[in-house]
C-alpha cells in the first residue's frame, strides 16, 4: 500500500514531486550563496579567563530559599 501525503494546504504531495524538488539538491544546485559555517559543540564562552567546573548541591525542601 503506498502511503499518501498531504500538505497543510490539502495538496497531495506525490513522489514525482518529491523528485523534482530533490534534483537540484541532488546535483549540488543549492540556492543561495555557500558560506562556511563550523558549530562548535556546546554552550558559547562567557569569558576569555580560564573557568573550573563548580559542582553542588541544594536542597530540594520547599521551604528553601536561596
């Protein structure tokens, strides 16, 4: 059975379309201009000092006001 989609506009989307909205990608066609762009993994630094990782804990008591 060939599963069917529809967009939120009620337009089926059908495998011919998919592939010719692919095709430009697929060849390296990208629109735009390419830009180089490198995500370095975690939160940004805040500070250019060196920082040391502070663990504690808190109580989790309702009355506890910090």
């Amino acid at each position: 059975m060939k599963k069917r989609f529809v967009a939120e506009n009620n337009i089926e989307v059908t495998d011919e379309m998919l592939d010719e909205w692919a095709a430009p990608w697929e060849r390296g066609d990208v629109p735009g201009k390419p830009v180089c762009f490198v995500a370095a993994p975690g939160r940004p630094r805040i500070s250019d000092e060196e920082t040391k990782i502070v663990a504690f804990r808190l109580p989790v008591s309702p009355d506890f006001q910090p």
